[in-house]
C-alpha cells in the first residue's frame, strides 16, 4: 500500500499547486488572454506557427519530458523514497513550474525570443553572449546525452542489418520510431494542408500507433550502434530546419499519446498491485544522508534533474513553445501543468523502480528505463509472460519516443541560440548579417556543428555525460530562473517567489561542479585518468566559470534595480 499512498499523496498536492499556487503566479504576472501572442503577429510558416492549445500541450510536454523524469528519479532512487517524493513535489510546484511558466511569459513578452534575449533587455549584451555559450554547452550534452539513449534503445550487437521477424526488444522499438516518423509527417501534412479537423486526426493517429506498435512487434530493424548515432544525426539535423509542423509539432503531439498511455497503464498497475499483492514496493522510507552517487545535498537535487526543475525546460518555453502560443491563457496549463504532470512521471518512476528495488541496485538492469518497463510490468504478469513481454516492450518504446523528441527540440535550439551568438541587435535572421558572420549565423552551420559533436560525445558511455548532464541543466535552471526574476523586476512585477529557488538552485549545481572539478584533478594527478575525465574536466570548469561571471552580472542588475526602486519611492 506504501506505493498507492504515495502516488495519490503526490497527485493531490501536485493538483493543489497547479490550482492554487499556478493561478496566483498567473495574476501576478498579469496573463493577458486579450494580448495577441508572436505566433500571432510574427507568423511565418516556419518557426511560428500558432497551434491549438491540445497540440502544443504534446509538443511542449513530449519536448520537457524526454528520458529525464523517468532516469533521475530511479537513478535518486537510492536515497530512500522519501526524499525524492519530497523533491519531486515540491521541486515542481514552486521551483520547476515557476520557471517554465516564467520563462514562456518572458518570452512572449519579447516577441517569442530565447532568454538570451531577455537577458540582453535586463542584463546587458555581455551577460547575453555569456548566457548563449553557457546554453549551447548545455545542449551539447542534451545531444549528447539522448544520442546517446535512444542508439542505445535501438541497437543489436554487432554488424547485422534489415528487417527481422520475432524481434528483440530494441529491434521492436527501433521499427516502430521509424515509422512513428512516417506517421507524424503524414499527420503534420494532412492536419496543415489538408484541413483535416483534430479530432478525426487525433482518432486516426491514435489507430496509427496501434498498427505500427502491432507491425513493429513482428518485424524488428537492425543496425550497429554506429550506424544508429550516423541515423539519429541525419534525423534532427533534417527535423531542426523542416518548417515546425512538418515534424516537430505532430510528432510530439502524437507522442505525448504515448505518454499519457504509460502513465495510464502504470497508475492502473499500481492500483492493481496494491490491492491483490502482486508486487513489493521495496525501495526504504530514507537510506542515509550519503549513498553512492554522494552527499544527498547536491546530489538528490542534481540527480533527479527534470523529475522537479529542469534548466532545458526553459529554452523549450522560450525557444519552441512561445513561438507557437495562440492565446495567453494557455500559457499557464501548457508552462506550469506541464511541469506538473512530468513530476508525477517521475513519482510513477520511483514507485516502478520499487517493484524491481533489489534486482536495480545489484546491476540488474542495463539501464533506467529497463528497470522502469520491467518494474511496471510485472504489476500485471510475471516476467516473460505475454502479458509482461507486451507491456515492457511499449514502455521501453514509449521512453526512446520521448528522447528522440528531446533530441527534435534541443537540436532545433541549439540552432536558434548558435544564430543568436552572431546577430547585431536589429538583425533579425542569418539573412541580415554581413561577411563571416553571415555564414556562422546561418541554421545550417549552427545545426551541423551542434549535431556534430553531440553525435561524436554520444558515442561515450552515459555514465560519462550523464553527470555533467544533470549538474549543467541544473545550474541553467538557476541561471534561468536570474534572468526571469531580473526581467520580472524590470517591468515591476513581484519576483520575490524567484529568489529561494534561484539561490537554492545556483548553490546546488556550483558545489556538484566543484566536486566534479576536484574528483577529475585528482584522478588525472594519480595518472588513472582517460580522454573522458579530461573532458569532464574542462567542461565542468567552463560551465562554472560562465555561470560565476553571469551571477555577478546578475547581482549587479538586482541592486541597480533595488537603487533605482528606491528612488523611485523617495
């Protein structure tokens, strides 16, 4: 029963925060449903494009969601139940909601821009500049990191490739993304182009997933791990610089389906299991203040990443979603809901590793989500039943799902931010800058290079990106959250509930740095370091070196406007 008290404790005040805590946030911040939105004044067919609000809901939630809140809390796991519950509720309600509903209201009040460009309204063009690198290094590792995910959901050993019949797991999952790829264009096409209504295209979507997951557990596809990260790189260089509702918008949409099916199926088996004892939630109320992965403090708050508050959610919010917002009023469910929702994934993902507690913490499982499949599974049938194999086989697929999207949107970012870093202010595109930076500034440019060395880190173990992973998309979380409270405070709106979890956030990730900075020091002192620790090192070292020098740029900007607020008073 211990697993069904916590999925309805976590469910009741999660719907608390969204009613009472997302509604104040809202009317502080003056959410306008009169005010037209960038989708609607810059429309262009390409990047903004106003969506209907149940289409952006799986576009923005698909994108947040990826591999993250089902790894974190499983990977956390290990600290007790306790503190991860605790984290994930409170952490979503007033640290990761407020920033991705933060974000997305600053960004369609500049026009559908990134933060980078907030930053610059706020904070200055150094603080800009220093913001975009900080972010672009983070999105390396997000390629990085779910290239490196998803080669390793499709992959077969060794060299064989084409279609089989009575496939693997990973050979299942990989035919099905494929044509989950053919769907999605087929969809975008016939919604946009067609006038196809959404419902009728929702209900024929749906049956379109159902026939392909049924083909793909039939006939599998079959490629080396090489091949696979070459497939992936192809795949969203292509989906960053197609028009956004060619691939991007219906994908997710239909993805999100996907989603919402496997936390369906996982509350169901939760229920199940409580009352008929098939399974044990075997996870300790709290094992101890320090464990394996380190001290709880930071290592709970960075490991657990998007289960409460994700940097990356930010850059979605202001990269992607803004541009595609028809109508205020529905910033607050997609910003803040969506943020919710993915904290009761990543409860559904303690309560799943619980079932397999044991078998997870011996080794037992390649990886998370293996233990995350196997753990719901068995909630409806013992391992290697039909039962069993069918229901693993879906949620297994359902999270490679999720982390190609992660894949679509931080790629399509990465472009955006890399044009950024070379336009003047009043150059609005590539188009309008001159000489070299004409060229550095195109999206072509920006994505191959992105994809690129993504692609090329991908190809580490995840244990090796994983880490830097968290703690990067952590500190911009509280980087994030400065240039909203900054933004906030220049137009002279309350940004008090911004401060805690700014500083809180800021603490956390620049100690986990410290720590990963001076592990890496030692072990190349020792001489047992490889290419990866020094690569760890100097990564890390230039993540707290940029985000030192944006703090200071943004105290400085705090009590400039404190001055300034002051006077006006006086």
């Amino acid at each position: 029963m211990t697993a069904l008290f916590i999925i309805l404790a976590a469910l009741a005040l999660l719907g608390l925060g969204y009613k009472l805590y997302g509604s104040w946030l809202e009317k502080e911040w003056g959410v306008d449903p009169k005010r037209q939105t960038p989708a609607i004044t810059k429309e262009d067919g390409v990047d903004y494009v106003a969506a209907k609000p149940v289409v952006l809901m799986g576009h923005h939630f698909s994108s947040i969601a990826g591999a993250g809140p089902i790894n974190g809390p499983i990977l956390a796991s290990v600290f007790g139940w306790l503190p991860v519950f605790l984290w994930c509720v409170i952490g979503g309600i007033f640290f990761g909601g407020l920033q991705d509903f933060g974000s997305l209201v600053a960004s369609i009040r500049h026009e559908g821009k990134s933060l980078g460009e907030i930053i610059n309204d706020t904070m200055g063009k150094t603080a800009k500049r220093l913001f975009i690198a900080f972010a672009l290094l983070v999105l390396i590792l997000v390629i990085a990191s779910f290239v490196n995910v998803v080669a390793g959901t499709f992959f077969t050993a060794g060299d064989a490739f084409g279609i089989t019949a009575n496939p693997n797991g990973n050979q299942a999952t990989a035919m099905i993304s494929l044509l989950f790829i053919v769907l999605a264009i087929v969809y975008g096409y016939t919604t946009n182009k067609l006038g196809i209504g959404t419902l009728p295209a929702s209900i024929a979507g749906i049956c379109g997933i159902v026939a392909i997951t049924v083909f793909g557990l039939h006939y599998g596809f079959m490629m080396s791990r090489t091949a696979w990260i070459i497939f992936i790189g192809v795949y969203i260089t292509i989906a960053s610089l197609v028009p956004v509702w060619i691939l991007l918008q219906p994908r997710d949409y239909l993805s999100s389906f996907l989603l919402y099916a496997m936390m369906g199926i996982a509350v169901i088996g939760i229920f199940v299991s409580a009352f008929t004892g098939s399974t044990h939630f075997a996870i300790p109320m709290f094992t101890g203040w320090t464990t394996k992965i380190g001290a709880l403090f930071p290592a709970l708050f960075i490991t657990v990443a998007c289960g409460a508050c994700s940097g990356f959610h930010s850059l979605i919010s202001t990269g992607t979603s803004s541009k595609q917002l028809a109508n205020e009023k529905d910033a607050k469910p997609i910003g803040y809901g969506s943020m919710l929702i993915e904290s009761a994934l990543g409860i559904v993902s303690l309560i799943a590793v619980g079932m397999v507690f044991t078998k997870f913490t011996s080794g037992g499982f390649g990886s998370p989500s293996a233990a995350f499949g196997a753990g719901i599974a068995l909630m409806f049938g013992a391992e290697g039943s039909p039962v069993y194999n069918t229901i693993y086989a879906l949620l297994v697929l359902a999270v490679s799902v999720f982390a190609l999207t992660s894949l679509d949107t931080g790629t399509r970012l990465s472009r955006f931010m890399f044009s950024e870093l070379f336009l003047k202010t009043g150059e609005l595109s590539w188009r309008d800058a001159t000489g070299v930076r004409k060229v550095l500034a195109h999206p072509l440019f920006g994505t191959l290079l992105m994809v690129t060395i993504g692609c090329v880190l991908g190809g580490l173990k995840l244990n090796a990106i994983w880490g830097l992973f968290g703690a990067a998309n952590q500190l911009l979380a509280g980087i994030a959250l400065m240039a909203v409270c900054a933004w906030l405070g220049h137009v002279e709106k309350n940004n008090k509930m911004f401060f805690f979890p700014m500083i809180f956030m800021l603490a956390a990730t620049l100690t986990s740095l410290a720590q990963t900075i001076m592990k890496k020091v030692a072990l190349i002192g020792s001489g047992g370091a490889f290419w990866g620790d020094w690569f760890q090192l100097v990564f890390a070292a230039a993540m707290a070196i940029l985000a030192v020098i944006l703090v200071i740029e943004g105290i400085q900007t705090f009590s400039a406007q404190k001055k300034k607020h002051q006077e006006s008073r006086e």
